[in-house]
C-alpha cells in the first residue's frame, strides 16, 4: 500500500503504471486462456470415431474447431499411422484403432 501510495504522490507527468498492464502479464494471461482451452479435452488412445470430417494437419487446429462446435464430441489423431487430424461427427460410434487416439471434449461449465 506505501508503494502505491509514494508512486501515486510523485509530481508532476510521470504515469502510475500498475502491474496488470504489463505486457509481461498480458502475455502470461494470453498463454493460461490456451492453456485452459487445450485442457477441455481427454485423450484416449487405440480407438477412433467411425464418422470424421474437417480433416487439418494440426491437433490444435482441429481442437479449436470441435471447441466452437457445440454439437462436437471428439476429434480424431490419425498421426500416429502417418494420417491427420479430424474433427467427429454427432453421434458417431467408436471403435479400438491401433495407433489413433480420440481427444473427447469435455462438459464445459455454464455460466447462469
């Protein structure tokens, strides 16, 4: 509270910089919003939806897809045998695939 108030009492043009302004900050904000986004997700491996599209050739790309997507359950990891990403369709089936996991999304909370 004294450094505020001694910043605060300084004469004359010179700014109160407060510490959220910080582009330090900012960038440390910016990476845990990703970070919260990329947690929505459960990884489970040796099976894969039946019924996929919007193949990409990142993971973060199709996450941020199925992430807009209310009505999407999963994407697909095909990397592992050499293929791509893909976001699942609604009410797809699953099935064990050696070498491809699914990324399931998980219950977000709302907001009342």
């Amino acid at each position: 509270m004294y450094l505020l108030a001694a910043r605060c009492s300084m004469a004359g043009s010179q700014a109160l910089r407060l510490p959220w302004t910080s582009p330090v900050v900012a960038l440390l904000f910016m990476l845990v919003l990703m970070v919260a986004d990329a947690a929505t997700f459960r990884r489970e491996c040796h099976v894969a939806c039946v019924s996929y599209h919007s193949f990409k050739d990142s993971l973060k790309a199709v996450q941020e897809e199925c992430s807009r997507d209310k009505s999407c359950p999963s994407i697909v990891d095909f990397s592992g045998n050499g293929g791509m990403y893909a976001v699942c369709k609604p009410g797809t089936e699953y099935r064990k695939w050696s070498k491809v996991c699914v990324e399931r999304k998980r219950a977000q909370a709302v907001n009342a």
